[in-house]
C-alpha cells in the first residue's frame, strides 16, 4: 500500500519531439517524421521500458489530423497507441506543440472553438483506446511560442513585436483552458501538465538601467501563461488551480540568460556569479500557484547530460526539502532531435540518433543511462517496469525520505 502516492507510476518521465510548427524558410515541419519516431514507435516505447520509465510525453500533431473540423487520428495516433499498450507506458497527450492548421487565424473568433473541438475528439479518440489515469498537455509553452511565432518571427503567425506577442499568448491562454473544458468533458477525471520554461532573466553588466526590463520577464512574462490558467490574471477567461492542476516546469541551462532588447536573450555561461539555483527557482514556482509540480523537460547536451542530470536531481532534491510537491522529472527527449535551425542532432536524447544510410538507429548514451540508474536506486526506484507498472504509483515518501538522506544544498553551478 502506498502511503503517500504519487501521480505517476514512475517518478522519471520521458517525452518525444513532436513539433509539428511551419517554420519561417521549410514550410511544414512534422519533428516525429524527422526522427522517425512514429514509423519507430514499437521500438522507442519498448526502450523506455527497458529503462524503467512508465510515462512519456507524447504528441497528437493538430495540424496534421484536423481536417477543417473532420479528424483523422488513426494514421498518426494508432502506431503510438500500440507501443504504448505493449510496452505499458502511460502517455501524456500533448495536443498542440507549436504549431497550427493552415485554415485556422489565431486571431480570428474561430481560434478558441475550433481547438476546444479538436481537443473534444482527440480525447474521444484515445481515452477509450488507453489506460489512465489519462493526461494531457493542451498547449505546450505558451511562453516560448509566444516568442517564437508572436515577436521573433521564427514559426507561425510570424510575429514580430512584443504586442503580436502579447496578443498571441493570450489567446494561447484562452484556447488552452477552453481544451481542458473540452476534454473533461468526455474525461471528468483527466489531468493536466501544464509545461512552461522556468526561467532567469538578469540585466547585462553595466547596465543597472534595464534591470526592472529583466525582472519584467523573468517574472511578469515568465509566469504569465500559468498565472492565466489559474486565474490569478484574466479570471475573465476561466482559469482556476483546477485548471492549471500540475506545473511542469521545463528547466534547461539556457533558460538562465541575459537579457536583450531585441530577439532571444543571451544565455549566461554555467558559472556566471549571476545564475540562480535552480531550487530557488522551484521554490518560487511552488510558492506561487501551491499546485502538485513536475519537471517538465529537462536536458544537458553531449558528454554534459549525465553531469546535467546530476545537478538537476540535486536541485530538486534540495527544492523537495524546502517543501516542494514535486511528482517527477522529465528526461526530455527519449530519442535525440535535430536543432530547428540547422538541422544537426542536439545530443540531448537518451537514446542518441545514428544515421545509417538512411535509417535512424537508436544508441543509449552510456553516462546519461548511468546516471539515470543511479538515481533510480537513490530514490528507491525500478530500474526496469515489472509486469504491471500501473499497480502503485510512485511511493512519494521514498523521495522525500531520500531527499532527506541526501540532504543536498542549492548552488549556482548550472555546468
């Protein structure tokens, strides 16, 4: 019997790359095609249980199943579905990562209803086809999208000023909580992980003047989105805690930056005196909404992921000992992606991607799964699913107990 259960049968989640934006000078892009990830789902999902991760993240491309209001879920859905019953891991259905129908204006009063529709009948589609406790992602990062299609120009709706920005995330907002209306509606009891960057914005030095600019986005901006979910800002919209119901904070190194008046900030280097402990900042996050907490994405790249996973398991060790709800860690990607902009392989992935004439083989990084063990056995986890990985979830005092035993402190060090 667990005595303090918590939300996820493993406390490691995973998710794969599932962008599905138009890209400012390629049109189209479909990431799940890119790294073969759906032609290769058997595959991927039976790693993931090899692993001991019974959660991932996994995505429903709108664009690319919506059919000017008409559906079709099964060429794209159906093959993840399989994998995810035989390797008996649980998706958390991310429903819009980026990107939009070619027929739909995010500024038009056909926005909102036509998502909450489509929302409607993915949850139609693969609640009955799954197991629960079924989760959703109705929008991913409302934030960054914001920037990256409302001012910089990067993805549709091509933005590019901070009041497209501002425009565009609202209805971001409003479409989002209008999703889990819709799906609630056919699911009373689903969940929601709402993922957002956590972020730190400082002023460059010397430049005391632009400090109240840094803080603006490092708390206005940054906390925007969740904020509208909850209902603290626009309760108009109808937000509420039930709404927003998990926080997942998405943690990277380059969320630490500097900040610019123009285009991306610059991120800091990892042992900038200014860079905050990442605890500190789940501790804000917890402070602020109270609402059950996971970290939603987080990676290093190349030979530093098994270093990265080191100091993010440390922070939030400390930041559970601070009294943070904390429910999981999203090891994100399972299987390696190719940057938006060049196209190379990142080397953020579990699973690093080969290309062998064509065929897109998958290699466990050796250090990174090391280190994944480690922690498992830490934290008094399975190394490997059991035949029913459903049948508890997560024993939470085990975390905080080890938490406790560990008894690691916040620092700056982000290298």
């Amino acid at each position: 019997m667990t005595h303090r259960p918590g939300l996820f049968p493993t406390f490691f989640l995973t998710g794969f790359e599932c962008s599905s934006f138009v890209w400012k000078d390629r049109g189209r892009r479909d990431l799940a095609a890119e790294t073969h990830h759906r032609e290769r789902a058997a595959e991927d999902y039976r790693a993931l249980r090899a692993l001991g991760i019974a959660v991932a993240r996994e995505g429903i491309p709108w664009p690319l199943v919506d059919r000017g209001g008409t559906y079709d879920f099964a060429a794209r859905v159906d093959p993840l579905l399989d994998a995810q019953r035989a390797a008996q891991v649980l998706p958390v259905w991310d429903l819009c990562h980026y990107g939009h129908p070619d027929d739909v204006d995010p500024f038009g009063p056909d926005f909102v209803p036509r998502f909450a529709a489509y929302c409607r009948a993915a949850a139609e589609y693969v609640v009955p086809r799954g197991r629960g406790p079924h989760w959703f992602t109705p929008i991913n990062e409302i934030t960054f999208w914001g920037f990256c299609g409302g001012e910089w120009g990067w993805v549709a709706p091509f933005g590019r000023d901070r009041a497209t920005r501002h425009r565009f995330r609202l209805r971001l907002c409003e479409a989002a909580i209008a999703g889990v209306r819709a799906i609630r509606e056919v699911a009373p009891d689903a969940r929601m992980l709402h993922c957002e960057p956590l972020i730190q914005v400082v002023p460059p030095e010397g430049r005391p003047d632009l400090a109240d600019e840094a803080r603006h986005e490092a708390v206005d901006d940054a906390f925007f989105a969740w904020d509208v979910l909850a209902g603290r800002r626009h309760p108009e919209l109808g937000g509420s805690p039930a709404v927003l119901d998990v926080v997942g904070a998405n943690c990277y190194s380059f969320g630490q930056m500097e900040y610019r008046a123009t285009g991306p900030h610059q991120a800091m280097a990892p042992r900038d005196p200014r860079v905050r402990p990442l605890c500190d900042m789940l501790v804000d996050a917890w402070e602020r909404y109270r609402r059950p907490m996971a970290i939603g994405e987080t990676s290093g790249l190349g030979d530093g992921r098994a270093a990265w996973l080191k100091d993010v398991m440390e922070e939030s060790m400390a930041a559970v000992n601070r009294g943070v709800d904390l429910h999981g860690v999203c090891l994100y990607p399972a299987v390696d992606m190719p940057d938006w902009h060049t196209g190379a392989w990142l080397r953020n992935g579990l699973l690093d991607v080969v290309d062998q004439a064509g065929t897109l083989r998958r290699v466990p990084n050796a250090a990174y799964v090391a280190e994944l063990r480690r922690w498992q056995r830490l934290l008094n986890r399975v190394t490997q699913l059991d035949a029913d990985p459903f049948s508890d979830p997560v024993e939470l005092q085990d975390v905080v107990d080890a938490a406790r035993r560990l008894n690691p402190s916040g620092d700056k060090d982000w290298g």
